[in-house]
C-alpha cells in the first residue's frame, strides 16, 4: 500500500527549474541534488507513490532539511515547501529505529513541558556568563542573565490607545529570554498598546513539528488557540520567528478551527506591528555597527525584512552594516542543533566568518534560537562580537 503523507498537487508545484538550489544551505555545503529542495520533493514523491522505501539514506537527506524555507522565496512556481516538509516528518518519524523516536519523542516532551522544561534548564542558568569555551558549555555561557519575574497578565497603553495585544511568551523564550519578553510588552505599551499576557498559555506546538510530532503540535496549538480566543485581542505577537511563522499557519495546522483561523489572520511579530504602529524618537543614542541577520522564519516564514531594519535605522548614531548572506540559515533551526550538530556545526561557521567579514560590532537577530546558537559559536572561538535580540536594542535606546 502506498503512503498517503502528502497533497500530490503540492509536490507537482516543482517543476525543477533548480532557482532553489543557491538559497538552500545544505545544498550550499553539501553540493549533492539529494539534498535540494527539489531533490528532496523528488524523494517525497518517490515515497508518495511507493517507488522508493523508506530507508535509512533517504530518511537522512529528509533529516537535514532545516526547514528554513529559504527555497520558497526563491522558487518561482510558489511550492509550498514547509508545508510539504511538515507533512512528511511525521510519516519519516513512524520509521525511525524505536530508540531514535524515543529519544526525539522525549526532547518534545522536555521542550513543551514546562516542568520538565524548568528542570532540565535550570542548571544550565547557573553557567550563564561563564567563560566556557567548547561544546554544550559554550551554550550555557551564551544564556543571558535573567533579571526580571513574570510579566503581569495585563499592561495598559503608556501612549494613546491603539488596540490590544495578547503576547504570546513561547516556551524556551520565556524560560531563557524573560527579559526580552518584558522589553517587548514595554515597546508595546510606548507604541499604543494594551497587551494581555495570558497565565495558561503554552508552547505554541512549533518546536514539536520541527520533530514530526504533528498530534502533539494539534494539542499544544488547540489549547493555546482557545486561551488567545478568550481575549478578542486585535493582534497576536511574537518575539520568536519560529512561534510567529507556525502562528500564521494554525489554519493549516487546525483546519476548521475558528480560534485558530482568527489568529493566524491577527499573528504578527511584534518587530512588524512596532514598525507599522510607530514609535515616538529613541532617548538614547548608540554608536555602534550593527548587522542584521534575518532568522528563517522572520524572513522566509513571515517576510519580515525590511521592519528590523527600519526601527534600529531609527536610532540616533546607530551604523547599519551588510551581512552578507543575512538570511543564510545559521544552524538552529528550532531542534536541529540539537540533532543535527555536525550540519548545524558547518552552518555555524559559514554564518561566523560572514559576521566576521562584515566587521560589526552587534548582530541583531529577532530569534531566541538564532542567538544562543551564533552567541555559543563566538564565545567558542573568542570573537569580540555581541549578539542581541532587535528587541533589546530598542528598549535599551527607548530606555526601557
């Protein structure tokens, strides 16, 4: 019997015309079609229609897809290729040896849980700020120190009113980046806006569609789609891109939910909504070069681009530099520096040596994973260049 995983109109989208092939990192690495994006919709179909199984190669050149959808911006025929990447992990998932499922079943589960999150992170706080130089230290050290508590369930406009927000915290951003969620309902509130920051909120079901587990995405994504539902807010915001493209996308991922078709009309990053919205003049200058790396899922999820740009350009003596290959994939990618350490590795160093040739002295990058991934990967290497997230930037000119 032949699989049924995918849209077969999807996958006869790609007319392999090959304009994919230069914004794809692993083809950019690897040189090989399998690892394409048309090379993978090809193994796709393969499987679809029951001319290929499953075996432990083609799951690998499934597996180091990143996910980044940088392919679809290229790709002139509009393939829906994140669509067709999700549909397939969890087909990929059901043919994995018992312990590798395992072992992906229960990093979803440390992920999403937060108990469980709390517990396994904790320890890691203890290291934040620490010189560790190589492997997994190197990811406590990028931790930033954390100084503020919860957010409070509602903040009022400190400006006149310009609608309401509910702020959507994540799950790994509110555990490691408290404090940019804080920065973030501040610019919020300077820009006109009520913000709402709902106490039963969870993970928004994006982490574990990275890992193919689809049902527990569903769940995750129903529940914090009845919990935003419940507020009539006018926008749905996001600091995290990868929260924010899988926001967009929750009638996709709960067709004929209402709450969820509602959000995903109202999600936007909360970058986009300063930027369209406004801000009154930064209070503080900053003379410093920054460069802006453009997280997959900001820029190729949610085609924000131009926003991050125009809100740091805003502020006095600031110095904007290139970043060549700014949307090039860094190797975070949700999970995929977790399992997949030797591409995301490659990926680090390529992104590495571009911050390096643009001689900034920040990179701004609107994605708590983008950060710790390029922030571990220069403390490891002693480079004297600082990572932060676009949010922080502001709040420090706009001091708040």
């Amino acid at each position: 019997m032949q699989p049924r995983f995918v849209e077969t109109d999807k996958l006869l989208a790609c007319v392999h015309c090959g304009l994919c092939l230069s914004a794809c990192p692993t083809y950019l690495e690897l040189g090989t079609e399998a690892d394409s994006p048309r090379g993978r919709i090809h193994l796709m179909r393969a499987l679809e229609e029951g001319r290929l199984e499953p075996s432990a190669e083609v799951v690998r050149h499934l597996d180091l897809c990143l996910g980044c959808r940088a392919c679809e911006t290229a790709c002139p025929s509009g393939v829906p290729y994140g669509a067709l990447i999700e549909a397939a992990r969890p087909w990929v998932e059901r043919h994995r040896p018992v312990p590798a499922r395992l072992a992906r079943w229960l990093l979803a589960a440390v992920l999403t849980t937060p108990w469980l999150r709390r517990g396994v992170l904790a320890p890691a706080r203890l290291l934040a700020g620490f010189p560790w130089p190589r492997g997994w230290l190197a990811f406590a050290a990028a931790l930033p120190r954390r100084r503020r508590g919860s957010l409070p369930a509602v903040l009022e406009p400190a400006a006149v009113p310009r609608g309401t927000a509910v702020l959507v915290v994540g799950c790994v951003a509110d555990t490691l980046f408290a404090d940019t969620n804080h920065a973030t309902a501040a610019l919020l509130r300077r820009a006109g806006v009520r913000v709402i920051v709902p106490r039963s909120q969870g993970c928004c079901g994006a982490l574990p569609l990275h890992l193919g587990a689809r049902d527990r995405a569903a769940r995750l994504a129903g529940r914090l789609a009845a919990t935003i539902a419940a507020t009539d807010a006018d926008w749905v915001v996001s600091n995290a891109a990868g929260c924010g493209a899988l926001l967009r996308e929750y009638d996709h991922l709960l067709p004929g939910d209402v709450a969820a078709a509602t959000i995903a009309r109202r999600a936007r990053d909360a970058l986009e909504l300063l930027a369209e919205l406004g801000l009154p003049p930064a209070g503080s200058s900053w003379p410093r070069l920054v460069a802006v790396h453009d997280p997959c899922h900001l820029a190729h999820g949610q085609g924000v681009r131009t926003q991050v740009r125009t809100l740091l350009a805003a502020i006095p003596e600031i110095r904007l530099v290139d970043l060549p290959e700014s949307d090039i994939c860094c190797g975070s990618a949700g999970t995929y520096n977790l399992t997949e350490r030797a591409m995301a590795q490659r990926l680090l160093e390529r992104k590495l040596a571009q911050v390096t040739a643009s001689g900034a002295e920040v990179v701004a990058a609107a994605n708590p994973g983008c950060l710790l991934q390029m922030r571990a990967g220069a403390l490891a290497r002693g480079m004297r260049v600082e990572f932060e997230h676009p949010i922080d930037l502001l709040a420090l000119a706009h001091g708040v």
